[in-house]
C-alpha cells in the first residue's frame, strides 16, 4: 500500500479513473508531438491501438507526408540538376590532391582507364590488366623470392640489381594493394 508521499512523487495514469503510475507517454496530437498524455502500460496500448498520425488528412497530403519522409523532411534536387557542377568539383579536388600531396588518382574519371603508377606497378609485377587480387598476391609472392638480397650473396653486382629489382617489386605491390583492397 502506497502513502500519501509517495502518491504525490508519482505522475498518475491520465486514462479516466486509473490510479496506475504513468510512466509510458504517448503524444497529445500530429500537432503536438513533444505535447504528452503519461499512461500506464495498459492504458498506453490501448491508446496507441487507437493512434492514427495520418487521421483526418486528404489522401494528398499523406502522400506527401511520405514523400517528404523519404528525404528525411530535408530538401532534395533532381539528379542532374546538379550533375555538370558535381564533376567540376571533383575535378579541382583531384588538381588540389595533385599539386598537395602529389597524389594520382586510381582512376582517370574522363577515359576510366587506370592511372600511370597503377599501369607501371602492374607491368612490374608481370600482370596484365584486368587483374585480381589474388594474381597481385601470388605475382608478388614469386617475385619477392626471386630478388630477395639474400639469395644473391655470391657477387656484389648481382646483389645491388636483385637489391633494386627488389625495392621496386615492394613499391609495385603497396600501389596496387590500395588499389585491390
């Protein structure tokens, strides 16, 4: 049995004649969303069987409702709208990349053709193109034992050659790694 303390602490179910905590709040309104009824578990489903957000709208309006759902309630633009914008920013942010970092793109978005440090990594390796990843792999795997320093101690001009040969198999296999992952 509960005291008078308690009683006054507690938020009362808002259903006629309950006396149950409303602890489950449940919205006043479409209009009113952050506008809350407080009902107890019983009471709250029942209210929310009843609950229609859509009640008394034209059918127009909820399709609208919906469509405006879609984009999350945001604005949107047609695709092409936007298009030949679209492909100029992202031009200048392959110049800006460029010139910064020194960085080449994968992909040349004009011709689709793979950048010149891909190509060159790949013809490294011994691969043509199209390749996949596990030919990147095993190309790598077989060159990396045939130029390893280590196999080729007998004379210094075949270490220094195998030395190099190595680096540049190494080097080939970080640029298409980022290319294949």
């Amino acid at each position: 049995m509960t005291n008078a303390s308690t009683l006054s602490s507690e938020k009362l179910c808002d259903a006629p004649g309950c006396i149950l905590e409303g602890i489950h709040r449940a919205p006043k309104s479409r209009d009113q969303l952050t506008d809350y009824y407080w009902f107890c578990l019983t009471h709250v489903r029942t209210y929310n069987l009843k609950w229609n957000y859509y009640a008394g709208l034209p059918s127009e309006e909820i399709e609208r409702l919906n469509v405006d759902d879609l984009g999350g309630r945001r604005p949107t633009w047609p695709m092409g709208q936007w298009a030949s914008k679209s492909v100029h920013y992202v031009e200048q942010l392959k110049e800006a990349l460029h010139t910064t970092f020194k960085m080449d793109p994968i992909f040349d978005s004009t011709t689709e053709k793979l950048s010149r440090p891909v190509t060159e990594a790949a013809k490294i390796l011994g691969l043509s193109i199209p390749f996949t990843s596990k030919e990147v792999k095993a190309n790598y795997r077989k060159l990396v034992k045939q130029f390893h320093p280590d196999r080729h101690m007998t004379s210094f001009k075949n270490k220094k050659a195998a030395e190099e040969m190595f680096k540049k198999v190494t080097a080939a296999y970080e640029t298409l790694k980022k290319y294949i992952n």
